[in-house]
C-alpha cells in the first residue's frame, strides 16, 4: 500500500512563507515553486538512494533526480566517500588539480570525438562557452536554436526555450536585449526543410546550430530518423559549427550520451559538445569540449576567453568522477528497465481511466504527453493538458512519489530504483490516472 499523504505539508509552507520573505518567488530556480501544478513545493531536508524526505518527515519516490544528475540515486556510498576525502584535503585551491584531469579523461574516453575539455560550473556556462567559442573560430554572429530546446538561461538562447519557460506561459524573458535576440534564430524541431531554408538565406552569417542531442525540456521529443544527420550535413556545407548539447542527456541515454546511441554520422560527428548534469554528480560541475583544433581556439592557447574561479572544483570533480566511474553497463541496463517498468504500467493506468497520453523516449529518458499522438515539435509538446497532469502529479505526491512539478519533463530513474521504489510507483498510478480522468472531464465541454 502506498502511503496517502494529506494535502497541506505544514513544515513546507512555513519555510515557503519564509523563503518569499528573502528569496523571489521563495525559490532558487523557477520550476521549483509549483506554479504550474500548484500547490507548496516541498522542502527537502535528505535524501538517499530512491528516496526523498521533507520537512514534514514525509517520504517520497524521487522521479526528479535533481532533474538529471542523481543517476546512482542519492547519497551514493562510495561518491560520499570520494566527496569526504576530497573535502577534508581542501574545498577550492585555484591551482590545478589532479581530479580535474581524471574527470576530463573520463569524459574524453566516453565520448570519441572529444578529444579536449573545459570544465565549467553549470550546463548554462557550459552552452554559453561554446558558442562564444564558435562564433570565435568561425568569426560569424548567428546562431540557429531549436523551440522547445532548453540550453541553459544565457540571453541569446532564452527564445522559446521549453519546460521552465513554458511552464510560465512565457514567450520569452524580460531583460534579453533585442540585439542578443536578433542574433538567434529559433527554428521547428524536426524540419529539415525550414533548416535548410534558413541556411540557404543566410547561411555564411550562421556560427553555429545548437541542438539538445534528444531534447528534453519540451518532454521528451527524439530526433527524428535522419534529422541530427541532416544538421551535421547542412553545418558542415556552410561553414558552421554543430554544437550537441548533452547537458540533459550526456551519460545517461549511455555511457557516451546520446552520441552512443545514435552517433557517429555519416556525415561526421558533431563539432563541439556541451554536458553537466550527471557528470557533476550532484555537485556544480560541467564541460564543453570538442576536437583539440578546434579547443585551441581558447584561451590561453587562443582568443577566445573564458575562465572560472570554482571550475574543476576539487570537490566536484570529486563526486563528478566518482559517479561516472560507477555508470556501468549494469546501471544503463538497470535504469532502461524500471523506466520501461514505470512507463508501460503507468500507460496502462491511464489507458484504464480513459485518459489521453503519449509516452516517448529517447534512450532510458521517457515522459509522458498527456495528449494524443506522436510529439515531434515544440508545438506538438504544447497539445499536453497541464491541468490534468496538474491533477496526476498532486495525487502521485499524496501518494509518496515526487515527479518533476512541470508537464514537460522528463521522469528521472536512477540506479536506486529497486523492486520496493518501482512497486511504489506502481502501486501509486491508478488512483494518479483517475485524477487525471477527472480533470479532462473538468475541462472538456
Ligand atoms: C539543464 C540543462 C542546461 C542548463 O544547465 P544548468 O546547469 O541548469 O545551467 C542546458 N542544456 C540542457 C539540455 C539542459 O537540460
């Protein structure tokens, strides 16, 4: 039996209420704070292995994962021992360090067409790094995005930019200057034609096309067959870079990211990569990387800056390493097979309560659409009923399991989702499903 959880959490709302004092919005990072299921999000106080726990002592099936990161699942026994060691030696040197150079090897042997690395402190450094660096190797302004794709806050990427955005029904961010604006063009996902249109027009005035590697900020939505191909193709035809953003995906759809399951192309591998998340472990760590010509191009070999003061961290580092030394084969054939467990028992569920939805996939990274028919774009991904996943999240929180608190994202599984955490969640989904039933027919005529 799950356990049924009333609706207020009282130790959560009097840290919300507080936090609103001091904190805008009482969060940290906007998605955090319910708006669009509603309700009080709710203050974490620990967590381990599969598990979270609030302020409330109230104990919940982790499916957020740090949205991405907590791929081993929490408090890993042997990271928090490479995490200790490394702490009680020294928390930040601004020197180099010798696990700076083990997490960039680690990188480098995963994933082939990365031969050289530089470690950053967030996936949104990380994509801004690179394409500072693109423009700069190709002396060109423009870049092409993807709506729906999510590539971290940094101004010129902030165009229609999936789950956080979306998620506020905003078009776009306040504060983005036109003229950072004007630089990006923001293309429909999967259209070849409109890509090679745009490059037709424009083409020698295009640095770059970045692309989450199978996008997961508009729910899951993979690359269609032959479509990540005809991006390396187009690029290299003009003279610009591609840039594959696997902060979301890199480590988890494989050991080498989505890069191993689809890669290599035929027309090439991509030019520059960009991770974070997993490779992090939990901690402030990421990367972008690509072929040493092309690396060169920073500084202090080249001329284009880019610097950190807390980037490979010794304590990240640390745990970044220690987490991807343990994604074995093993933990891929774990964690595709309780996500294929979660998503076809929870399909079953809300095919019993009549309830419209699509499960896609892009790897082990699935989420469901609670629409009908295939998501191939951004616009399809909008097609999902945010109230009635509304309805389906709050009755799964009652019920002790935490999915992410936004339609469009994906349910992380860990390696730490045993038979107890998935039986869980199983047990959990038919009464989820039937609140979900209930809110379409709320909403419909
Ligand atoms: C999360 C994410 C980012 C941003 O990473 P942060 O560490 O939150 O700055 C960039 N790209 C993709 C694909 C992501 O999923």
């Amino acid at each position: 039996m799950p356990p049924s959880y009333p609706s207020d959490a009282p130790a959560s709302e009097a840290l919300f209420a507080r936090a609103k004092t001091v904190v805008p919005g009482g969060v940290n990072s906007p998605v955090r704070a319910f708006r669009s299921v509603g309700g009080t999000p709710r203050f974490i106080t620990s967590a381990r292995g599969a598990y979270l726990i609030d302020a409330d002592g109230r104990e919940y099936v982790d499916l957020i994962g740090s949205w991405g990161p907590m791929i081993l699942g929490h408090t890993h026994p042997e990271v928090l021992a490479a995490v200790t060691d490394a702490a009680s030696r020294g928390f930040s040197y601004g020197t180099p360090s010798e696990n700076e150079v083990a997490l960039a090897e680690e990188i480098v042997a995963r994933v082939e067409p990365v031969e050289h690395v530089r470690l950053v402190s967030s996936g949104t450094e990380a994509t801004m790094s690179a394409l500072r660096l693109a423009r700069g190797l190709t002396g060109r302004s423009r870049v092409v995005k993807f709506a729906g794709c999510y590539h971290g806050h940094v101004d010129a990427l902030l165009a229609a930019a999936g789950s956080g955005v979306a998620t506020f029904g905003l078009p776009d961010s306040a504060g983005v200057p036109s003229s950072a604006a004007a630089e990006t063009i923001v293309l429909p996902y999967n259209d070849i034609a409109a890509l090679e249109a745009v490059f037709a027009a424009d083409g020698e005035h295009i640095a770059a096309v970045i692309t989450e590697a199978a996008p997961g900020n508009m729910g899951v939505v993979p690359p269609a067959p032959g479509f990540t191909e005809a991006l390396r193709r187009v690029t290299r035809d003009h003279g610009a870079l591609l840039i594959s953003d696997e902060v979301m995906t890199g480590f988890r759809c494989s050991r080498s990211g989505w890069y191993g399951l689809e890669g290599p192309y035929a027309a090439g591998a991509p030019d520059l990569f960009t991770f974070g998340k997993v490779m992090g472990g939990g901690f402030p760590a990421a990367a972008f990387g690509g072929p040493a010509a092309l690396m060169a191009a920073l500084a202090p070999d080249g001329p284009v800056y880019q610097a950190g003061t807390l980037s490979g961290n010794p304590v990240a580092t640390a745990a970044g390493l220690a987490t991807l030394q343990r994604c074995t084969p093993e933990v891929y054939a774990h964690i595709d097979a309780a996500a294929h467990t979660i998503a076809d028992a929870a399909a079953a569920a809300l095919s019993a309560a009549g309830v419209p939805h699509t499960v896609q996939w892009a790897g082990s990274m699935f989420s469901i659409f609670f629409c009908e028919g295939l998501v191939r774009d951004y616009d399809d991904a909008k097609r999902t009923s945010a109230p009635a996943y509304a309805a389906f999240f709050h009755a799964m929180l009652a019920q002790g399991v935490h999915l992410p608190p936004s339609a469009y994202e994906v349910w992380f599984v860990s390696a730490a989702h045993d038979a107890a955490a998935v039986d869980r969640i199983l047990a959990a989904l038919p009464a989820a499903a039937s609140a979900a039933s209930d809110a379409f027919a709320t909403i419909a005529p």
